[in-house]
C-alpha cells in the first residue's frame, strides 16, 4: 500500500492506513496461494483486496463486508470463518476495532476526505453518506429524485475525481444500480424516487456515525484541490441524448432549481428531432434542415424524446484557453413545443392510434405552449386512405379540444420558414429577461397561460427530455392497470377504480384468498364504484376477473 | 304471559264468555299491536271481575311491554323505510347524473350549441351557403351583432340547475372572416407596431385590428382564428385554386408582399396574440370551417368530463382493445398473455413462452411459491426458450426477474424495470 505522504494528481486523498488489516492479511494470504496453484480464483481475491482497499472505515463483521463489490457469499463466509477461529485464539477483537481505527482517526490530516474517491467500491459509501445527510435533516421527505441525488453526488464528487464526466456519471448511476440489487436502496415511483430499505439504513446510519467522528477541516482543503484540478482536466462536450440512467449533467450544472441565466448571457438554439432529418423520403426530410442552415437560423439536431421542434436557451460560454471543445453550457427549455404533421402522417396516425397518444404525451410534457404544425393540405390530402374531411376535422380538434395552437403551412420550405421566424421572435421575446430554472421533480409544473408572457421559470432540457421518454420505467400499479384493461369491455376508469382497492396484483390475490367461498370470490369487484358516475362494475365483469385470477386449471 | 293469564282465567272462570275471547295467538299479537292488550284488558273488564282481575302492575308491565316491542317495531320500520329512501334518492341522483352526462354527449351537446353570427358577413354574396347549411343540420344560429365586426362566436347552453333560468356559457372559439384587402389592412398594421417597437399591448390603429386587439385585451382567453378568404375571385380561379390545392400562395401573391413578410405578421399574431389564419379558397370552406369547430365545440365537454386522468398513460392506442372473454371464461387464455405483454420490452413471443408453461396466473404464482428462495423465484423464467424466427433464445434474467416483481410485489409504487 501506498505510503500516506505524498498526493498526486489523480488522487486527492491520501489512503490512509487500512481499517480493515485483519481481512486484508487474509484476503491477500488467499490470494498467493490460489496464485501459487494457478487457480483463476486469485482474481476474484484481488478485486475483493481492491474493493477493500478503498473503502475507508473499519467493518465490523464478514457480513457487513458484503456492501463492497466483490465481495459475495463465498467470500464473507471464508472471512467469517477466519474471524472466529482468530477471536478464539485472541480473544474478541473486531477486525479495524481498537487499535487500528484509533490510529486512523489520529491520523486523519487535512488532506483526506471522509468520502471516497469514485470509483467503484467507494460509490456506496458516498451514496449511503448522501442519503444519511439527508435523512437526518428533520422533517426529509424520506426519499431523493433522480435529479437530487445526482447533483448531490456531483458536488461531493468534483473535489476528488479526475476521472472524465461521462466515466463519473456511469459510475455513479450503475453504483446506484448495484446498491439496488444489494437490497440497499429501492427505486419507486414514476418520475423515480430513491430510498433506503431497512438494511440500508441501517448501514447508512453506521456511516454517518463513524463519519461524524472524522474531521471537517479536510473541506478547505479540497476546495483548493478542486480549483487547480479544473484547470487541468480536459474540459467535454457532452452530448444531449443517452441512454443510460443519469441524464448527463455539464460540468457547470451541479446547482438545482432556483439557478438563473441573466439576460445576455445565453443564445435562443433551435433543436430539431433528427428523427425529422432521417429516414422515409430522405431528401424531403434533409431539405428542412438545408433551408435551415439557408436562413441562418442557429439549429440544433439531436434526439428529443416527444416532440419534433423545441428551443433552447443556451448558456453562451467562451472557449477555454488551450482546448479544443468548448464546454457545455447549461440549457434551459422554453415554453414552446412542435409536434410537425404532414397529412399522410396525419392519417397514418389516426388510423393506427398514435395521434391520441402523441398528443397526450406533449400534454404532459411540461412545456404548456404546445404548437401543431401541419404541413400540406387539398390536393396532398385528396388521395389518402381518410376522407379530408375527416383530417381537417381531426385538425379543428386539435386545436379546440386539447387546446393546440394549429398552424398552417403548405410544405416544407414554408415550415422552415415558420421555424426560422420564431427562432428569431423567440430570441427577441426573451432577450431582456432573466431566466430561472425550475425542476419538475421538486416544483411540479406551472399553470398554463395561453396568451400572457411566455413563462421565464424554465426546466432543463437534461431533465426535460429525461422525463419524456416514452418506455419509461413502470411501476407495478400502471403494469396492473395495463394488465387488467386486457379484458375487453374493462376500460380505464374502471380499471382505475379497482385500482384504488387494490394496487397490485398481489393484493388482489390475497383478497381472493381470504374469501371464504367461490360465490365470494366471484362477487368480490361487483360493488365497485367506476367512473364519474359512480357505476357498479358490475357482476359479470367481476366473474370474469375472478375466472382470470382464480382457475387453478389453464386458461383457454 | 298470556298463557299464565289465561290458565288462571280458565281456573278461576265458570261463564262461557270468557271461551270467545279472540284468539291471542303470538302472530295476532304483533299484527294488532295497539288492539290486542286494550281488548283484552277491556274483555277482561267486560267479563267477569273476579276471574279477569290482573293487578294494576301487570296491566302496567304489558302495555309496556307492548309498547317497546311496538316502538321497537316501529324504528326497524322507520330504518328500514329510510335506507330504502335513501337508496331510491341515490339511484335517482345517479339517474340525473347520467342523464346530464348524456346531455353533454357529443350528438346532444351540440343541441344546446348556438351559433352567432355577424350580420355584416351577410353583406357577402355567397354567405347564404353558411346559412342554408347549418339550418340543414338543424343547428342552432342567430344573427346578431357581435363584438368583432365579421365575427361567429358560439355558445352552450348550460343545465339548469333547479328553478334557475337557463344560464349559457360564451366558448372561447372565434371565427373571423376576412377578406383579402382586410387582411391587408391587419398585416400593415401589425408591421407599423413591429416596427415602432412600440408596447406589445397597443391597439394598434387599423378598423380591423384595433377592435380585435381591443377585445383581446379584455378578454385573454379567446381563440381567434382568421380565415382570410379572397371573395373577389370569380369561379374560375377559384376552381383552379382548389384544384391546385395550395390557395395561400395566391392570396399571398395577391397582397403582393414577400412571403417572409407576410410569415414574420403570422407569427407576430400568434406569439403575442394567439390568433391564427387559415387561408381559404371560399365559402365553402369557410361554412366547412365553422362546421367542424362547432362539431369540436360539441366533443369538448364529454371529453374533459370523462378523460380519466388519474393513470399515467394515455388510455387510447390499440394495446388497450382488450380481448373478448366469454361467461364460461374463454378467451381469457389471450388475456393471460396480453397481460404478460404490457410489461416492457416483453413480445408475443416471450409472452407465449410464459403462458405455454404457466398457463394461468395461478400456475404462476403457485410456481413460485414452491420455491424456497427470493432468488430462485426471481430467476425461475429466464431460461425459459422463447421461440423466434431462427434461433432459439432465452427469456432471460432481466425479464425473470420484472415478472416476478410484477406479480409479487406488495408497494405499487416499485419500479420495474
């Protein structure tokens, strides 16, 4: 092990002496003999010794090892195994106990940190000390958003890492992952909440424990750290689209709601769905980005999750000395979103049941100006499978049903056009004001306000195109309305109404359980009340659930 | 008690008359509940004293008694009578509910519609069109003068609540008609703002916009939608215009601006003022135009009424048809599998792996409880084969372990996937 002197770039913080001698001696001791007999299980000793290495507080026990990666059944057990023999022959004593965690706790300098570097042991401890922080805060909601957790983990981690942003957030987010499958934290609901199960609170209060004893002079001198080390790591560009779980953060963006673009300070960007510049009639489609690029219109094509036109307020930052890329700079959403249809989509997707879904998804986006562009009309309407009556009807629909601002245009040239104007009244519209950013997690969306002046409390566009994605996470309440509504004539308020009784599927069973007769069983959902009416869901429909439910036999 | 009496009566009695006494069976006794006691206490009296004497505190006892189980009767009555009066009260409010429900049904709603309609659009030769149409469809329309010069603005009937007068609600929808030199008159007006860069809430000065800004600014919430029709083309060039399809790029050649500048008005007009244009060829189009609003205008209170927004998913979309279950329960084999399906990333084929092994939700759960472990149930599908065009693949971990979540789990708020 390294000698606790000297810091190096790379590594803020110094490793201290090990917490945990008695399981690392053993661990290693494990590993030379497998290695002397070329067995391949001498790696897996060392990614435990590497797992152990980094993670910095005394374990009491072989169970508790268990958090680390690395570290499974197997191994706890054999460690276990050693742990008792060796109380035995020496009389109780805890592995990093007494001795050594007096000795760490003394020799804690200012340069060490109590949180870990990131990497991939160390994540849990970081994770269990953000939740812990939290928790204790009298009066927490008892759970962290996605987005939370993510700036948390940002902040603590900026100090120490070097490693580059991309790397930092997939270690985070499959940390986050890992501490799931341990049972440690449990992800619920829909946009996703992250908690502490019982053993991981537990554990996590251990943490904070031991980390309350620690000092906290070690904060200014990570501050100091922090600054030199922005200056030499290599500064990215981000994308805007990923497919992993964490939206990707920029370096500048670790702040929550409440930050600010001043005027001046950011350029209104056009984002175009690439979608919209690809695929079908690949020359149409690359002709709106062609006039586009004609009209000078400052364009962004990326991957946006609904919708096919939305702006951006984009921080304006400068070039950094000496680097190639400029670094990302923070992007706001505005209210204004595009969903472009040409009629042959137009009918394609009411036939096929889209164009409802499409328009409930942009309801709920959280963007409240919502604009339907349609494009072409007449002659191009005239031969398609619907009559054009039926498309312009659609089209009236929109906008005076789900209260849609419909524009008219007659074929691409002209959308561009449309798009290029608004890109510059947009600019014009909101050159002197000062924009906020909200989070839709934490502050829920604003009200709607057709005709006043554009909202200036903006989301992000990280979180903006996270939260639309369309395969979402589901929860086990939607699969079980989903589920139920497979029954033909169970629509969705009725679904809904058995909903509020029971929740899962597994509550529904156990309902049937404690029926005391089949007749019971059969009636169980008749009663329900559905809808705004407040109808029966009747008998039958009841029946028919109970047959899904109850048949011991197959199904036909 | 009875009996006791009547077996003294029958000791101490000698007269037959005490015999016709009226039969004091139980059931007669609950029947004639205020009769039987007088009766007999009066028989009692009229017949001879000296056997019929009961003590005063047994003629007391009875009518009380009597009196209890009478009173007791009569709240079981009263209970009875008011949960049935109850329950008729509530099928009645149910009743109207439904009954007000299917009044905003699309084809009833549109009966309580009514259509305004500036009489200066009457001045226009082919507007009789507008009107023969609409009397055809039997819908409601006045002529009377409106706010905005040139303007349809509909409103709805609402239910009458008790004894009220018929209260009606103006809709937020209106239809401007413009001819081509009015809108002209509109777009210099709006550039003669833009370009001042005056206040965005000025009235601006032309006839046509200055009321139309006007009212807006009283009112926020109208939609105005303006449909600019060139009502000077004679026949032929509006044939070829519709033939043509695209009637804008006339109208717009005849106002003789650039397009960009006629485009740079358009988005003026619907970023600060939310009104947008529709370009015509004639009437019409203008009459199609305000029938599939007013059609709009009929869907609109149904729908916002019934929209159930409490799930998290658009309720429409052809995963939602359902299959058709049979009383005997056939067809619930589909189900099954269907249900298996609206977990994500999960096909037909995955879905028919499961069902073919585990054909109902039972067999599911009976399976897994016949494992030991969470672990073992977690990881009981995933190697089931799942038949593909080709190849033959698993079912995997990952969705092993989403179904038995989804079936077992006890918070429906857990994430899945």
């Amino acid at each position: 092990m390294p000698a606790p002197e000297s810091v190096r770039w790379g590594r803020k913080r110094v490793l201290p002496v090990c917490p945990n001698p008695l399981f690392l001696k053993w661990l290693t001791e494990l590993r030379d003999d497998a290695k002397e007999k070329g067995l391949k299980i001498q790696f897996t000793y060392q990614k435990a010794i590497n797992s152990l290495n980094k993670y910095p507080l005394p374990l009491r026990s072989a169970k508790e090892a268990k958090i680390l990666q690395n570290f499974g059944d197997g191994i706890c057990k054999i460690l276990d195994d050693r742990l008792q023999r060796h109380s035995r022959e020496n009389g109780t004593v805890l592995p990093g106990h007494g001795r050594q965690r007096a000795e760490l706790l003394g020799e804690q300098t200012t340069k060490q940190r109590s949180v870990p570097e990131i990497r991939s042991g160390g994540c849990f401890c970081l994770f269990l000390f953000i939740f812990v922080c939290f928790l204790q805060v009298p009066g927490h909601k008892g759970f962290m958003f996605k987005m939370e957790l993510q700036a948390e983990a940002q902040s603590l981690c900026d100090g120490s890492c070097s490693a580059p942003d991309l790397g930092r957030k997939h270690s985070i987010w499959s940390s986050v992952r890992t501490l799931i499958q341990k049972n440690l934290v449990v992800k619920t609901h829909n946009p996703a909440r992250f908690s502490l199960t019982e053993e991981g609170r537990v554990l996590a209060e251990r943490l904070a424990a031991a980390a309350e004893e620690e000092e906290e002079e070690e904060e200014e001198e990570v501050v100091d750290l922090t600054g030199s080390a922005d200056e030499e790591e290599e500064p990215q560009v981000l994308t805007a689209d990923d497919d992993d779980e964490g939206p990707p953060v920029s370096q500048t963006a670790s702040g929550m709601s409440g930050e600010r673009l001043l005027p001046g300070s950011f350029d209104v960007v056009l984002c175009v769905d690439f979608i919209e510049t690809t695929g079908g009639a690949r020359h149409r489609k690359q002709e709106l980005v062609r006039e586009l690029q004609r009209n000078g219109v400052a364009f962004d094509v990326r991957k946006l999750n609904v919708g096919d036109f939305l702006w951006v307020a984009r921080e304006k930052i400068p070039p950094v000395p000496g680097a190639l890329r400029v670094p990302a700079g923070r992007e706001l959403v505005l209210d204004f979103i595009v969903e472009r249809k040409r009629m042959d989509d137009l009918c394609g997707s009411i036939i096929d049941g889209r164009f409802r879904e499409q328009k409930f998804r942009l309801k709920r986006c959280g963007l409240q100006r919502l604009i339907y562009l349609v494009e072409g009309g007449g002659a191009s309407a005239s031969h398609l499978s619907l009559p054009e009556a039926t498309l312009q009807q659609a089209v009236v629909n929109t906008q005076v049903v789900d209260g849609f601002f419909v524009k008219r245009v007659q074929d691409v040239r002209e959308s561009a056009a449309y798009l290029t104007i608004m890109t510059r009244y947009l600019s014009k519209l909101y050159q002197n004001r000062t924009l906020t950013r909200r989070s839709r997690e934490l502050e829920g969306d604003a009200g709607a306000d057709a005709t006043g002046s554009p909202s200036c409390s903006l989301i992000s566009f990280e979180e903006f195109n996270h939260g639309a994605v369309k395969n979402k996470c589901q929860t086990v309440r939607e699969v079980f309305a989903r589920q139920l509504m497979q029954i033909s004539s169970l629509s969705g308020d009725k679904a809904a109404a058995i909903l509020e009784r029971y929740s899962t599927p597994h509550s529904l069973l156990a309902a049937y359980d404690r029926c005391s007769s089949e007749a019971e069983k059969e009636k169980l959902l008749a009663g329900i009340r559905c809808g705004k009416l407040q109808r029966n869901l009747g008998p039958a429909l009841s029946r028919t659930v109970y047959q899904l439910y109850c048949s011991d036999g197959a199904l036909s | 008690m009875s009996v006791l009496r009547r077996a003294k009566e029958w000791e101490i009695s000698e007269s037959e008359g005490s015999d016709v006494e009226p039969e004091p069976s139980p059931n007669r006794r609950s029947e004639t509940q205020s009769g039987a006691p007088l009766s007999e206490s009066s028989s009692c009296t009229t017949a001879s004293p000296a056997r019929r004497r009961r003590t005063k505190e047994e003629i007391e006892a009875d009518r009380q008694r009597t009196k209890e189980r009478k009173e007791a009767r009569e709240m079981q009555r009263a209970a009875r009578a008011q949960e049935k009066e109850e329950r008729r009260r509530e099928q009645q409010r149910r009743r109207e509910a439904a009954k007000e429900l299917k009044k905003l049904r699309p084809e009833n709603c549109i009966r309580s519609l009514n259509i305004s309609i500036d009489p200066a659009l009457l001045q226009q030769e082919d507007s009789d069109l507008l009107l023969d149409t609409l009397a055809l469809l039997e819908w409601r329309f006045t002529i009377e003068s409106q706010q905005i010069s040139h303007s349809i603005t509909w409103t709805r009937d609402l239910p009458q609540q008790g004894d009220e007068g018929q209260s009606s609600v103006e809709e937020d929808q209106v239809v401007l008609v413009l001819t081509l030199a009015d809108f002209l008159d509109v777009v210099i007006c709006v550039k003669e703002m833009l370009g001042s860069e005056g206040d965005e809430t000025e009235t601006g000065t032309g006839a046509v916009l200055s009321p139309l800004l006007e009212c807006l600014n009283r009112d926020a919430k109208k939609v105005v939608t303006m449909l600019v029709t060139d009502f000077e083309a004679d026949y032929s060039s509006r044939t070829e215009a519709r033939s043509e399809g695209f009637p804008e790029q006339r109208l717009r050649s005849k106002l003789g601006m650039k397009n960009l500048d006629i485009e740079e008005v358009l988005v003026y007009l619907q970023l600060y003022k939310n009104i947008s244009v529709v370009f015509l060829v004639s009437w019409q189009d203008v009459t199609d135009h305000v029938c599939a609003v007013t059609k709009a205008l009929s869907k609109r209170p149904f729908k916002l009424l019934t929209e159930p927004s409490e799930l998290p998913f658009c309720v429409d979309g052809s995963w939602a048809a359902g299959a058709r279950v049979d009383r005997d329960g056939s067809g619930l084999g589909l189900v099954w599998s269907r249900q298996i399906q609206q977990l994500n990333r999960v096909s037909p084929a995955v879905a028919s792996a499961v069902t073919e092994s585990f054909p109902s939700p039972r067999a599911l759960l009976q399976a897994y409880q016949k494992l030991e472990s969470e672990a073992e149930r977690k990881g009981m599908l995933t190697g089931l084969l799942v038949k593909t065009e080709g190849k033959e693949r698993r079912i995997g971990a990952e969705i092993s372990a989403r179904v038995y979540r989804c079936f077992t789990a006890q918070n429906p708020q857990l994430v899945l996937d």
